[in-house]
C-alpha cells in the first residue's frame, strides 16, 4: 500500500508524541487542512512524494493491508491528529460517517427518505420571490403578469406589456414561480388562460 523505506518510518515516528497506549498520540508535523489530520510526505517512487494522511500511515503500520473498500483509518477517541494504533482501525465512508452520526458530529441535514418532513421544512426555508438573488420581477409584475394570462393574452402579448422574457412570463403563468403570493390563481385556474401548454408543462 505504502512504498515505506526506513528513513520514511524514522521521520513519521519523528513527528508522533507517543505516549501510553491509552492516549492520544498527537501528529506534530504539517496538517491537511484545518480539520487537524496529519500529513506525511513519502518518495514512493514518485518525483516530489505523496502526501498521506499521517493515521493511515499508522493504521497500515499496526493493521496491515485495509480489506477491499475499507480505505477509510476511523479514530475510536474521535481525535484527528491522533496517530496511535490502538485508536485506528480501517472502514469505510459509510462507517466515517455513521460514526460521525452516534458521535453527534454529522451536521449534513437528514436523508429526506428517512426524514421527509425534512424536506417540507427545507423547502418552505428557501427564499421566493423577491428574495431570490436572482429574480426578475416584483410581486407587482408577477401578479399583473397572472391577471393578463387569466384575460386570455397569449405569452408574446403578456411579454410585451410587461417588458418581461417569455420565459419568465411562462414560468408565472404555468405556476412553475410566485406560487407562494396570496389570493393568486390556482393550477387548474391558470390552464384556462391564454398561455397554452408547451414543452413547459403546466406544474
């Protein structure tokens, strides 16, 4: 897995404050990234060497070859710059992150198949409207926009009198945007307008 030559282990040793089998031993050397993991550089036979995350060097030391798959060095103290074997063992990215998961760490929202109530809270959080940081119209433009498509004007007249893309002006008349406004049309409404049916259905 690891091309590791003795002066390599001599260096990543260097770099570990080992200390009882039951604490931490602490990466001193440079880190990943802010989150505190390790990062060792070793030749293996490539020009400048590869950087390694320092627990999977000491993982791989202690516990051999990971099983297929099992590519991930998971810390039972929950500690990343910890490098002592006791505290690492091999998984894989569903174990990191059920791990994360009973440890309260996993701040991704839940999936919405185990949670759908999730989803409803997600999607009524989102900004509509004007809030949007990219929207076109007022409330104004996007009632007036509804009230000529409920007067049987087609797409291109509504485009005209409002200043408005097609595409926008089908979007409020389809009820494909702006359907949080109160007292608007519903969809069953809005399809006896004056925008007919087009390669945007109707929602």
């Amino acid at each position: 897995m690891f091309n590791l030559t003795e002066k390599d282990l001599n260096r990543f040793w260097q770099k570990v404050a080992v200390r009882g089998d039951d604490e931490c031993w602490l990466w001193m050397g440079a880190r990943v990234n802010d989150n505190g993991y390790g990062s060792f550089t070793v030749a293996n036979g490539k020009p400048g060497g590869k950087k390694i995350v320092a627990s999977r060097i000491s993982c791989f030391l202690a516990h051999g070859e990971p099983p297929q798959d099992w590519n991930r060095s998971l810390h039972s103290c929950d500690n990343p710059p910890c490098c002592n074997p006791h505290h690492l063992r091999w998984g894989t990215q569903k174990h990191n992150v059920k791990d994360a998961q009973d440890r309260g760490r996993h701040i991704n929202p839940p999936s919405v198949r185990d949670n759908p109530e999730w989803e409803a809270r997600r999607l009524a959080a989102m900004p509509k409207g004007e809030t949007l940081h990219n929207n076109s119209l007022t409330e104004g433009i996007a009632r007036e926009i509804m009230s000529l498509h409920m007067a049987h004007k087609n797409i291109t007249q509504i485009a005209e009198a409002t200043g408005k893309p097609k595409h926008v002006v089908a979007d409020v008349c389809r009820g494909r945007s702006w359907r949080h406004l109160d007292g608007i049309p519903s969809i069953e409404e809005l399809k006896t307008g004056g925008v007919r049916r087009g390669a945007n259905q109707f929602t």
